[in-house]
C-alpha cells in the first residue's frame, strides 16, 4: 500500500471517528449553570480541542490497525462481507 493510500484511509477513519468522539465528555453551558449572553444552553462549557484530537487520533490509529491486520494477515476484505442488496440482471 502506498503512503498516499494509508493516509487516504487513515483520514477516512479519523474523519468519523472525530464526530463520535466529540460529545464525550462534553458539559453544556446549561449543566455548568453558567450561560454566556449570545449563547445557547447546549454550547459547551469548556471545549478541550486537545483531548478531543488527541482521543481521535489514538482510536482511528487502534481501528485502522486492525483493518490492515484484517486485510493483510488474515486476508479479510470489503468482498468478504454479505452483499445486503440483492444483485439485479
């Protein structure tokens, strides 16, 4: 696999694994009680872009470490998974 291919899929993977991981842990300016003029309740307190990019980083690193050991050691790939449409033709 080139080096543009594994960032290509890593990016992918870290892309969705971003917007799971950004409500975890997350207080609202409602549960703090401290509501900034301007703002809605549901706006975050604190938001901790650290935590949040370093947490994806090592979880999209985790799952694209065991779809490499799938494709590559163990053979498994997208062709082997059940086709949930019906081939028409």
């Amino acid at each position: 696999m080139s080096f543009l291919s594994f960032f290509a899929v890593y990016f992918i993977i870290w892309w969705i694994t971003l917007f799971a991981v950004l409500p975890l842990g997350m207080r609202s300016q409602g549960d703090e009680g401290d509501v900034t003029l301007g703002t809605v309740e549901s706006a975050p307190a604190q938001f901790r872009a650290g935590r949040v990019l370093l947490l994806t980083t090592v979880i999209s690193a985790a799952i694209y470490a065991a779809w490499f050991a799938a494709s590559n050691y163990f053979g498994f790939s997208l062709g082997n998974l059940p086709r949930i449409v019906p081939e028409f033709g």
